[in-house]
C-alpha cells in the first residue's frame, strides 16, 4: 500500500464524517502486529462556535487507524487545545 493512498483514504473519511478543515500531522506503520497504519490528523474544531462567542478555535489532534488496504478500521480524538497554544497543557518542552 502506498502511502499517499493511505493518506488520501484518511482524508476522504474525515471530509465525509468529520468534516471541518484537517490536516496530516503524522503516519506511521501499525506496531500492534496487525498490517496497516496509524495516521495522526489535526482538526479545527468548532470553527463557528468559537467566533461566536470570541474564543480562539480549537484544534483536535485525532488518530485514525487503517486496515492493510488503507481504509479506516477506527478513530478517536487523542485531545485538543486552543489553536494558539504551543504545547498540550501540562506538556513541558
């Protein structure tokens, strides 16, 4: 499996489920000892709930994982911050 089209697996489920603006941040082959990938995806989230009421946006860091042919087997939000921080809260440099 190429990993372009694993990627672009990915990001044609989020734009069908997830749907606001995302990017790739990280891919990596699975070390569960099952084939596939563990793709990590950041999501701005709530984009027009936080204009509303002046509040920087959110960003989501998602990790969704893929069988051996690159489809999405699974995927859960891993946390989120305020777009404008650095480092996740309690994460030291």
């Amino acid at each position: 499996m190429k990993l372009n089209t694993v990627i672009k697996n990915v990001h044609l489920f989020f734009e069908a489920f997830v749907a606001p603006p995302f990017r790739t941040i990280a891919v990596m082959k699975r070390e569960d000892g099952e084939k596939g990938w563990v793709v990590q995806v950041e999501v701005i989230e709530e984009r027009e709930r936080m204009k509303a009421v002046a509040k920087d946006e959110m960003v989501g860091v998602y990790e969704a994982i893929t069988d051996a042919d690159g489809e999405v087997e699974e995927f859960e939000r891993l946390h989120h911050r305020y777009r404008t921080e650095l480092f996740e809260r309690g994460e030291e440099e």
